[in-house]
C-alpha cells in the first residue's frame, strides 16, 4: 500500500512538473511574440511619422514641409532635454 500511495504521488509530482514546463515554455513563447509585435508596432508608428505617410502624397511641398517640421521638433526636443538635465543637475 505504501509503494502504491508512493508510486502515485511520483507520478502526481512528474504530471504536476511536465504542466509547470509546458504553462511556462507557453508563456516564454507568447511573451516573446508579444514584446516583438510592440516593438515592431512602436517603430513602425514612428516611421510613419517621421516620413509623414500621413499627409496628402501628391502635395511635395506638404510632405517636406511636414517632414522638416517633424525632424525639426524632435532635435528641438532633445536639445530641451539635455539643457534641462544639465541645467538641474548644477
């Protein structure tokens, strides 16, 4: 009797780790995906952005402008935030 209760609580135990294993290679797997389509979505977004997919394609002028002005405010942008941290920073 007591080999039996021992042989059943081994095969519990194997049963209950082969479950763990599989949840968690399925959740690497997901996370994975995951993480990799946001990244991908967030560059993307921003490559749109920046080349000004956005606008009115037959109109040169607006798509360079918007271009110019986009690419402008982002170097803006990060020269506040250096003169800002430098300037708290003191």
């Amino acid at each position: 009797m007591a080999d039996d209760d021992k042989q059943t609580r081994q095969q519990r135990d194997e049963a209950r780790q082969r479950e763990a294993e599989q949840a968690l290679s399925r959740v690497e797997m997901e996370g994975e995906a995951l993480g990799a389509s946001s990244f991908a979505r967030s560059a993307n977004k921003a490559k749109g952005h920046f080349t000004a997919q956005d606008v009115d394609p037959d109109d040169p002028v607006e798509k360079w402008g918007t271009r110019i002005g986009r690419g402008a405010g982002a170097i803006f942008a990060i020269i506040l935030v250096i003169w800002l941290v430098d300037h708290f920073t003191r």
